[in-house]
C-alpha cells in the first residue's frame, strides 16, 4: 500500500475539520444575511381608515425593520394651500398580538399616527417622509378627508309631530317634537347620506323612558330627555346631541358596536353616589355612561358623571375592532372605576383634552393592541388609585401634555404585566401624601411618590416630565432605581422637579369640584392651550 506524504495527511485533516466548520459556519451566515436584509424596510400600502371629523388616521404597512430604526416624518396641508404644516410622526409598531386576552388579537407591521385637529369636511394632502438607515426610505403623498359635521342641512324639510309620527319620518326631514311623554320607544325608519332623519326637541320636554336606534342608519337625536338608556348597537352614522340622559345606564352600543357615530353635548348622569366603599373593579357600583364598541366614533363635550365608568370601550369578547375613535373635551366626575376605558383600542383612538375629577382611576387601557393610542393634554384632579392604568401587556400608549394632580403617586403604574412601546413625554404629575393607612377598593393610592414605574419593556421613553410632590420629600422610582432628585440617567434625563402652589386632594374620599389649574399647566410641563379648551357641552 502506497504511504501518503506527511503534509498531505495534515492537510486532508485540515480539509476535514475546514468542512466541519463551514458546515457549521454557513446556517449562521445566512441568518446573518438574512437578519441583515431584514433590518431595511420594504414599504407597502397606505390606508386612512375611518376618518372622524377633525382628526386623519394614517397607517402604512412595511415588512422588514426588524431593528425597528425606521421613522417617518408628517407634513399636511389642505388641498389647495401651499404652506404645509409639520405634525408628530409616525410611530413605528411591530407587529404583535396580545396576551391573556379572549380572544387574542393580532395587529400588522406597519407605522402609524393621526393628524390632528382638522376641518371637518375637508381635504387634505398628506407627506410622508420614510427614512430607514438600513434602506427603505421614501417619500409619498396622499389625500384624505375629515367627515362633516353630522349635521341636518339648512334646507332640509321641518314638520312638527308627536309619538305617533315617530315611524313616519321620510329621509332628509327634521321632526320637531311636540312636548309630553313618549315612553319607550324604538325607531324603525333609516335616513341616508346627506339626507338625516332628525328628531329635535327644542324645550327638552319630549320625555321617553328608553330609545333604541338599534340598527339604523342616518337618525340624528337631537334635545330630548331620556329617563333610561338609549340603545345604539349595529348603529351608523348616527349622532345623539343636546340630549339630557339620567340613567343606570346612558349610551350603549354593545357588538356589532356603532360606527361613525357623533355623540356630543350631552348631559348624561348616572345613580352611583361618590363613596369610598364601593370604588374599583370590584365596588357595588354597576353602570356605565357611555359604554360601547366599534370604530370610527366621535365623544365629545359631553357632562358624564356619576357611573362605574363614564366613558368605555368594551373588552374581550364584547369587543368588536376599536380604532380611530375620538374621545375629546368631555367633562368627566364621580367615575367609580374608570373615567375613560380605552381598553382593546387598536390604534389611533384619541382621548384628547378631557377634564377628569374624582375618579377611581383616570384613564385606563388594558390593554393597548400596537397601538398608537392617544392619551394628549387631558386634566385630571383626584384621581384615587392612578391616572392612567397600561395592565394586561398594554403596546402602543402615548401618553403627553396631560396635567395630574392626586393624593399619593403622582404617576404610578402598578402591573405586573410589562407595558412596552409607550412613550409618556411632557406632562406634569403632582402627588403627594395620602391619608395614612387608607386604602379604596382594597387598593392604595401609593406613598406620595411623584412617580412609581417598576414593569416597562425595553420600548418605552418616559423623559421631559415636570412633577412636584406635595407635604412631603420628593421621591421617585423607574424600574429598580429609586431616585430623589432629577433629570436622571436612563430615564428622564430631561425631568425636572418644581415647586408649587396649588389646590390639592388631600382627601380622596371627598368629591371636589373641578379647580382651576391653568397657570398650574403653565408652570409646569407647557404652556396651556390658547384658546382655553372648553369642557363638557358648548
């Protein structure tokens, strides 16, 4: 048998450990590859949905990003200007589903926004500026439109009627309701695109026990009373207004929901007392003001008070798709769980400029679905337990300019569920101390720190935050880090702490009426809207 050479025997070794290796090299340097290509975006569609009368959704589906680098800038103008205007920009949001929910909700990969406070009725050009280090930029225009106001026309046909001409109203009419007691009533007659069925009274003396517009299209309420709920499922393009409601339960638009629906200026009041023991989820305290689910719905300057929950979404299974909805200017009070539940909102739902005053909790959504959901410039004052709840794995919240002043922590977030993806940026939280060893609804209001976050994801921005603490030394916690003095490191690295004069809730059992905090928000995170915005019905 012929020997092989030493060096060719120390090579075929080589040979054989160099393939072993390769073998092994090669799947990881195409999930390298891979990864890399993955890192640059690929867009794709754009889409407004649901268009709401002063505010634009805007979402644009990628894929790739998996860094999630990608940003893109916002400029709007009407159709027809030539200076455009810049807006926030878009969040970027992975694609995800939720956790321990029934049923399990998915949401898309993509970047989303809004822009906000439009014309009604009008159109608009939108830029849009994608910009990914990785690849991928580009720059697009589109054009969408606000809804009008859900208004009668001017020319439309005015009778006057009574309960028996309730069903007899023809498309594009306003029926102007004699006064008396119509008991409960269900309206069977459908208006149609410009062409409204109205009823109006104009005394507030048309009286009914209960209405149900279930599954009507185009029926506008407007001025009557109603000792009862009125009933708004499968409901669209309806709007109830100038309307007094004294009831368990005010509005309701259980599944399919409503849908582009215009609930505003409405005086809605429940039966539930504020009172230490029956506050929180598991209190004694049944009833909802507004309660509903769909897309598409505009809340706005509405009195809503005295109710488990003033304003809510639905949730699991009650919850049909809830996006674009505009919570805006309400005046809230007396809200013995949650004065707003933004709960299962999926992306671009606004709750904008609202005036919270002794609630349980402020603001809740548990969870956010991706998100971004818009928690912006909201006042609240005696919030008992916290002014915005992100349980159950909450994606997508961004929570700015909003002014919080309650006994305990001024921002405290308590899950034990990480919330992510959120971004809580110029507001001003004042807490401090609470009556010792009290507790409502079996939960404490927190030690008077200015802020206690301890489960976030690795997503979130809490930064340029103003907080003061009142009675006490200020103290804050993020994460593990307690800290007593700001800005920070990791977070608020542009926070700050101020001093102030101030009303307080020392006592969050007592119902206080709503003070005056402009030049409270003037001092500290932003000046104040100018004009003044107006809470609750014009």
């Amino acid at each position: 048998m012929r020997c092989m050479p030493f060096y060719s025997v120390c090579s075929l070794v080589r040979c054989r450990r160099t393939t072993k290796i390769m073998n092994k090299l090669f799947p990881l340097l195409f999930i390298a590859a891979s990864t890399g290509a993955a890192d640059s975006t690929t867009p794709g569609e754009i889409t407004t949905p649901y268009p709401t009368i002063t505010n634009l959704a805007v979402e644009w589906r990628i894929e790739g990003d998996d860094n999630l680098n990608a940003t893109c800038g916002v400029r709007y103008r009407k159709i027809g200007d030539t200076a455009w205007r810049e807006e926030m920009p878009l969040r970027r949001v992975p694609a995800g589903s939720s956790r321990k929910t029934s049923p399990i909700m998915t949401w898309t990969n993509r970047l989303s926004g809004s822009v906000f406070d439009l014309e009604p009725g009008t159109a608009y050009e939108i830029e849009l500026t994608l910009h990914d280090l990785d690849g991928g930029g580009e720059t697009r225009i589109i054009q969408a439109s606000t809804r009008p106001e859900a208004l009668a026309k001017d020319d439309a046909v005015v009778r006057n009627g009574s309960k028996s001409d309730l069903n007899g109203v023809k498309p594009g009419e306003v029926l102007l309701l004699a006064d008396g007691d119509y008991g409960a009533v269900t309206f069977n007659r459908d208006g149609e695109p410009g062409k409204p069925i109205v009823y109006r009274s104009t005394s507030g003396k048309a009286v009914f026990s209960e209405i149900s517009l279930t599954n009507r299209k185009w029926v506008y309420l407007e001025g009557v009373t109603v000792n009862g709920p009125v009933r708004l499922n499968g409901t669209e393009h309806c709007a109830v207004r100038r309307c007094t409601i004294r009831s368990q339960f005010g509005i309701k638009a259980y599944r399919p929901g409503m849908m582009n629906a215009c609930i505003e200026d409405n005086l809605i009041t429940g039966i539930r007392d504020w009172k230490p023991e029956i506050m929180g989820a598991g209190g004694d305290n049944d009833g909802e003001g507004i309660q509903f689910t769909g897309s598409g719905n505009v809340i706005r300057h509405n009195r809503v008070h005295g109710f488990r929950d003033c304003i809510s979404h639905m949730e699991d299974e009650g919850a049909a798709p809830q996006q674009c909805n505009d919570i805006l200017n309400n005046d809230i009070g007396n809200g013995l769980d949650d004065g707003i539940e933004a709960d299962f909102a999926l992306h671009n739902c606004r709750v904008m400029r609202n005036r919270l005053t002794n609630c349980f909790v402020g603001i809740s959504s548990q969870p956010g679905l991706g998100g971004p959901n818009y928690f912006l410039r909201n006042v609240m004052f005696n919030v008992v337990y916290c002014a915005f709840k992100l349980n159950r794995f909450s994606e997508g919240d961004v929570i700015l300019h909003n002014t919080v002043v309650k006994a305990g922590d001024g921002l405290g977030i308590y899950t034990s569920e990480p919330f992510d993806h959120a971004r809580i940026e110029h507001n001003l939280f004042i807490g401090g101390k609470a009556p010792a060893g009290v507790s409502f609804g079996g939960y404490s209001p927190g030690r008077g720190r200015a802020i206690d976050v301890q489960q976030l994801g690795d997503h979130c921005v809490i930064d340029h935050n103003t907080y003061a603490v009142v009675g006490q030394p200020f103290e804050g916690k993020i994460r593990s880090s307690t800290f007593k003095t700001l800005p920070g490191r990791d977070f608020e690295a542009h926070g700050r702490v101020i001093e102030v004069s101030a009303p307080f809730p020392e006592d969050p059992a007592r119902s206080y009426d709503p003070p005056d905090l402009t030049s409270l928000r003037q001092a500290g995170a932003y000046a104040g809207e100018s004009p003044a915005p107006v809470y609750g019905p014009r």
